[in-house]
C-alpha cells in the first residue's frame, strides 16, 4: 500500500502555500484518491507565522498536515530546505513524495532523495495509477512523451508547475502537527532580494497571454523605413497595459545591434530567456498572440501547451494562416497594437 506525501512551501508572504504547492496538492489528492492510499501534506512554514493559517488552505483534503517551522525557511537556502524536506519525509515515511518544480524545491529535491535512498524523476507532467503508479513528461524538446513507473520507494516526483490545477476549496480549521529538524550549521546569509523592475521582468510564467514578437517588428515596413524604437515602445506598452508574458522568435532574439562593440540586441529588453520554440522554451498559457512573426515550425513547436492562438502577420501565406493559430489578422502589427494599447489605456483611466 503506497503513502503519498506532498512537499509544500510558503510563498513570499510567508502566509499562505505557493501556487505550484497547490498544484501539487491536487495531483497528491487525484492520485491518493485512485491508490486508495494515505495521504500527507508537508509544510515548510516560518515559526512566526501560524502553519495553520497556511494550511486552512488545504484543510478540507481530509489530509494529515505536518509542518516543519523555522525563521530559517523564510529565504530558499541548500542547507536549511534540504534538512526541513528530509524530517517531513522521515516523519512520513511515505513510498511516494510529489513536490512542486519549483526553483527552490527544484534545488533540493534530488539531494533529499539521496538522503533517503530513493529516486528522483523531474518535469512531471500528470500521474496516473492502474496497478502501477504511471508518471508521464516529455523527452527531446516536447517531442517525445514517456510514461515512467518504478518499483523503487521511495520515489520523488517533482511536478511541472500548470500541469495540474491550484487546489481550491474553503478554508477549514486545519490540526498541523509539528515535526522537530534539526537544522545544519549554514554558511549561507540571504541579505535581501533584488528583483528586476516591472518592465524589465518580462517573462511571466504565471501570466493568462504569451504576447510573441517576431523579426518582423525590425523589418522595413511599407513605407521604407525601419522602426525598432516604436517598435519597443509598443511592445513594452501592451506588456505593461496587458501583465502579458514576452516570448521572441529566434531571428528576433539573436539579433544584435550593429557597431563595434554592440553587444545588446535590436530590442534592447529581449535576450535568448524570451525565444519561443524548438531551441527556446514551450511555456504554457491560456492565450498567445503572435505578432510579426512567419509561424514557422520549429517556432510553432514551442506553442504546443498554448490553448488558443491568434496571430497578426502582413503575410496571409505565412504558417499561422495555415492550420497553425485559431485566428488570424492579415493586418499590420503596428497599427492594430497602437489601436490595442490606445483601448487598454482608456479601460484603465
Ligand atoms: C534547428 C533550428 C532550430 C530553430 N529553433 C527555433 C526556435 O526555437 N524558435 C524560433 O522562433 N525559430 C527557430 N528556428 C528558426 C525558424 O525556422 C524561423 O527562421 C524563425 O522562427 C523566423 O522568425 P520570424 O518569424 O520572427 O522572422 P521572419 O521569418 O523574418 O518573419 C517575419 C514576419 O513578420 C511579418 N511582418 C513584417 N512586418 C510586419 C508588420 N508590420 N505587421 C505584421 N507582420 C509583419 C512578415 O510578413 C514575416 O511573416 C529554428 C531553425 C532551425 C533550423
């Protein structure tokens, strides 16, 4: 008979679970549901802030909750995270542990595994029991799907964050027990965090829409001419009106301004984080629109978990008008994004 446990963290507030933790919570509901089997939810909670307030979140699983709390658990950090994961799963003994692909569970859970004689599998994408327990993710740039088990217990799957819903029901009265680690001595000090500005942060994985641009925004347009600053202060406008996330085709993204010693790309915002595609990233979000960009394939690749597609191109031959988005604007990009921001401002004044 397997016991499940879900590793979660606090997000920054320091009082509630992160989203990809609820994720996470789900899939550890769903699977114990279907093995008929126990199922625990571990916290990593700061001391100063009641666990129970954080778990009231996940209270009506019906799970056993367990915490580890510490001052220590308020920064990501090697040492303390792994040794809070390790005593939640010692305390469990649990045959199989989901965690969230988050960076900071990302870091630790391979080392906690190890702790523990398990074994590790990463990018998790669902999970599924009939007499096996199945895991499957994708190999070879999202072009192969495997479906993994394993014998070994226990066995860590840590889980891609949007692959599964944020867990959500009322709040209950949540009985969190606490679980004693001993935390190592640790070398590390976090002084603070320093975050991008806003505009600089351009990549939002938690974002509804993927807002694409591509290497026609340097193009010579109609009249002639070439307009990268409008065409940057456009985009940088609808990101800004829209909280879009910025993805780039890869002949936008490695372009490079000319001149000796001109290291920046065109658009002086995008590196090689924001390309979309076969040698780029597959995000996943609700919506993407596509804008000045030929919808290529080994570009469309990246766009497989992308549910609904729209795309504006002056080309009406070009790869989204054939079978690649749900919508298509033959139209020029700079117009109908003047027009788009033009709208977003008046909504919001
Ligand atoms: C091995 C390999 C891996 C690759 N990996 C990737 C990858 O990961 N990601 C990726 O993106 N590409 C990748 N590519 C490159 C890919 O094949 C294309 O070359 C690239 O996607 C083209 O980028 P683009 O559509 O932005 O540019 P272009 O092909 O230059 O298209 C620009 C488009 O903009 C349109 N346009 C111009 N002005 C306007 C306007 N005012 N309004 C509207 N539309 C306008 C034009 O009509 C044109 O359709 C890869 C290629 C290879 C061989």
């Amino acid at each position: 008979m397997e016991t499940i446990l879900v590793l979660t963290h606090v997000d920054e507030t320091g009082t509630a679970l992160s989203k990809a933790s609820l994720e996470a919570v789900t899939a550890g509901v769903e699977l114990a549901r279907q093995l008929s089997a126990t199922l625990t939810i571990g916290i990593l909670g700061l001391a100063s802030v009641n666990a129970a307030a954080a778990a009231s979140a996940v209270a009506a699983t019906g799970a056993r909750l367990l915490a580890v709390t510490n001052e220590a658990f308020a920064q990501p950090r090697y040492a303390t995270d792994a040794a809070g994961c390790e005593a939640l799963c010692r305390a469990t003994q649990a045959s199989i542990v989901l965690a969230p692909g988050s960076s900071r569970f990302v870091r630790v859970a391979a080392g906690v595994a190890h702790r523990l004689g398990g074994f590790i599998d990463t990018h998790i994408t669902s999970l599924s029991s009939n007499d096996s327990v199945d895991a499957t993710r994708w190999f070879y740039r999202q072009r192969v799907d495997a479906t993994i088990s394993r014998d070994a217990r226990p066995w860590f799957l840590l889980l891609d964050a949007g692959t599964h819903a944020a867990y959500a029901a009322e709040p209950g009265t949540a009985q969190v027990e606490a679980v004693d680690v001993t935390l190592p001595a640790t070398r590390t000090t976090v002084e603070g965090l320093r975050s991008p500005m806003r505009d600089a942060q351009t990549i939002r994985p938690d974002a509804r829409l993927l807002f694409v641009a591509g290497a026609g925004w340097t193009k010579k347009q109609p009249d002639g001419q070439i307009h990268v600053a409008e065409a940057g202060e456009l985009i940088l406008a609808f990101l800004r009106l829209s909280g879009a996330s910025l993805g780039s085709s890869k002949s936008l993204a490695d372009q490079k301004a000319e001149g000796p010693g001109e290291e920046q790309s065109v658009l002086p915002f995008l590196t090689h984080m924001n390309q979309v595609g076969q040698t780029g990233s597959t995000p996943r979000h609700a919506k993407g629109l596509s804008t000045c960009c030929h919808g290529e394939e080994p570009h469309v690749v990246g766009w497989r978990f992308i549910a609904e597609r729209r795309a504006i191109s002056l080309d009406p031959n070009c790869g989204w008008t054939r079978g690649k988005a749900d919508v298509v604007y033959v139209a020029d990009a700079f117009q109908v994004m003047a027009k788009v921001n033009a709208l977003l401002e008046s909504r919001i004044s």
